[in-house]
C-alpha cells in the first residue's frame, strides 16, 4: 500500500510539473509574441521600438529553446508533423525538395550573401549596406551555429531522411540562414521605397522562408521547432541589422544636410 501512496504520488507530482511548465510556456511565447507585435507597431522611437522587437524574439527563443532541451510540451507537434510529411512524399516532390535545400544551404546562402552585399554596395555606392547584408547573415550563422551546440539536439531518425544529416538539428541552419539573407535584403532594398512595394517585398521573403521550412521538413532532417527557431533566429539577425542600417542611414543623411546648412547661413 505505501508503494502504492508513493507512485501516485510520484505519477501526480511529475504531471503537475509537466503542466506547470507548459503553461509557464506558453505564457512565455504569448509574452514575446505580444511585445514584438506592439514594437511593430510603436511609432513614437525607433529604438524602442526595436528594442521591444528584439526582447520579444530573444525571450520566444529561450523559450523554445529550454522546450527542447527539455524535451516539454511545445515540442509535442514535432513528431506527427514529421510523420504527416513522410506520409505524403512523391518522387517528383523528392527532387523539388532536394534542389531547393541545395539553394539555401549554407555554403550557397554564404557565397549568395558575399554576392547581394557587394552588388548593393556597388549600387549605393557606399560600403555600409553591403557590410549590413553580410554581417546580418554572418551573426544569423555564427548564432546558429551556438545554439546548435548548446542544445545539441538529434535529427530525426535516419530511416526517414532523404538526405542524411547526422549534426545537430536545433535550430535550421538553411532557414536561419535563407531567412536572415532575404530579409536583410529585402529591409535594405526597400528603404527608398513605397508602402506597397514594401510589403511586396515582405511578402516575397516570408515566402520563401516558409518554402525552405517545408523543404527541410518534408527530407526528415528536421523538427517542426527547429525551421521556426531558425526563422526566430534570422528576425533577431535582420532586426539589428535594420536598426544599424538605419542609424548609418541618419548619420549620413545628416552629414549631408549639414554642409547645406553651413552654405544657406553663409549667404545670410
């Protein structure tokens, strides 16, 4: 009978953890979503508002992150969307996927980067944007490469991958690194231009971070949580990219501005 008192016990204990950390969780997500929807939306300082942005990423990352060090609840889904994905594999699916994950892999998302950041430099015919695009895609990959090894997460079973990967597989490497290079992109390209241009534009980068995402879930070389860490992971990168971006942006138009106001007050 105590042996029995004592399971019961033990078995209560553990779900009431299992719960309270759940919920603590979730909490926490609901927190960092709602801290970078209003530094969206808050106009009245730039910093602020990447300042609320980049807390609101950071605390969802550590979030996650613990989740699946721990194994917890937020990373229930991660099995039967991998399960659900093998279930509806074709041959022609096999090879759209395998060509688009060699595009974002990460020697190519590299070379692609070095490339987009010296074409924008020549354009804008200043160092600084190229140095922006290179550096954003550099800090997403050194990061990546960090936090892979932390958590030091195991890929899915080698049975199902289409292509064999044996390193860590948290967080993706080929959506941190796609997503931090078309979004750094897109902020810099977009600078100069129209509301809807812009959102375009945006739209175009989600896209095509959510078709790397599916890619590297549909191959079995990666869990549901770890294509959204790595998209998490490249929004923090292009957040403090855009904000220096634009710091350099203001400085120079500054700088040009100031020799004008000289002239105009000398011919006064």
């Amino acid at each position: 009978m105590p042996a029995t008192v004592s399971t019961v016990r033990n078995v209560v204990t553990e779900v009431l953890t299992e719960s309270t950390t759940a919920e603590i969780a979730v909490a926490a997500i609901v927190i960092a979503a709602a801290l970078f929807a209003f530094g969206s939306i808050y106009r009245a300082s730039s910093i602020r508002s990447t300042a609320l942005r980049a807390c609101g990423l950071v605390l969802a990352l550590l979030t996650l992150s613990i989740q699946v060090y721990r194994n917890g609840w937020l990373t229930s889904f991660d099995g039967p969307v991998t399960d659900w994905m093998v279930d509806h594999r074709s041959g022609v699916l096999d090879q759209i996927a395998v060509a688009i994950t060699d595009l974002g892999s990460p020697v190519a998302t590299a070379l692609l980067g070095i490339t987009c950041g010296v074409f924008i430099s020549w354009r804008a015919r200043s160092v600084v944007p190229g140095l922006i695009v290179i550096g954003t895609v550099g800090a997403a990959a050194v990061a990546s490469s960090v936090v892979k090894a932390l958590v030091g997460r195991e890929r899915p079973p080698t049975n199902i991958q289409v292509l064999l990967e044996t390193d860590h597989s948290f967080p993706s490497g080929h959506v941190t690194g796609t997503a931090a290079l078309v979004g750094i992109v897109v902020l810099v390209l977009s600078a100069h231009r129209t509301a809807a241009v812009k959102r375009l534009l945006m739209l175009a980068a989600v896209t095509i971070t959510i078709v790397v995402a599916l890619t590297r879930l549909y191959l079995g070389v990666h869990w549901l949580t770890d294509v959204i860490v790595g998209a998490i992971l490249a929004t923090l990168a292009v957040t403090v990219g855009g904000a220096l971006f634009r710091l350099g942006e203001n400085r120079s138009g500054a700088a040009e501005r100031t020799p004008e106001a000289s002239d105009q007050q000398a011919l006064v």
